[in-house]
C-alpha cells in the first residue's frame, strides 16, 4: 500500500531527499506523496525511509491505495527497469 502525507506536517522537508523513488514532493500546502511512485521503500530498504525521519509521524498507510508486498516489488521492479 502506498503511504501519505496527512496535514500534520510541518514542511519540515526532510521526507522529500530520502525517497528512493521521487515519489515525494511539495504540494500546495503539505509536502505530498504520488501512489505510482511510493513502494513503502520495497526493494531499497526494510522500511520506509520518509516514516523514519518525520518529526511529527504523519506518514500513514493510504487507505486509498491498498497494494500487496507482491505488487510493491513488481512496482519497485517496473521503475527500477527491472521488468518491462
């Protein structure tokens, strides 16, 4: 499952640098998190890297986007080039 930013962030940004797959970024207010782009850090890390260095633990799981360890690492697999 993909993981979100809720209004609770500060801005603080250090979630942004510490994706491996860009899927960070600012929004209009909050810093915010693209679906296509997010495996929970699959394939680079144990765990995801934006949850470990948020200050104030507003990274959940997005409800939204539920998604299988499977179809995290055929993501991960599909943006590494891994599989076509």
């Amino acid at each position: 499952m993909s993981l979100m930013i809720t209004d609770e962030c500060i801005n603080c940004d250090v979630c942004e640098p510490e994706c491996p797959n860009g899927a960070i970024s600012q929004g209009d207010e909050i810093y915010v998190i693209d679906p296509n782009l997010c495996t929970e850090c699959v394939g680079h890390f144990d765990t995801p890297q934006c949850r470990g260095v948020c200050p104030v633990d507003c990274i959940p799981n997005d409800p939204s986007h539920v998604e299988t360890p499977e179809q995290l690492q055929e993501k991960y697999q599909r943006l590494s080039g891994l599989i076509g």
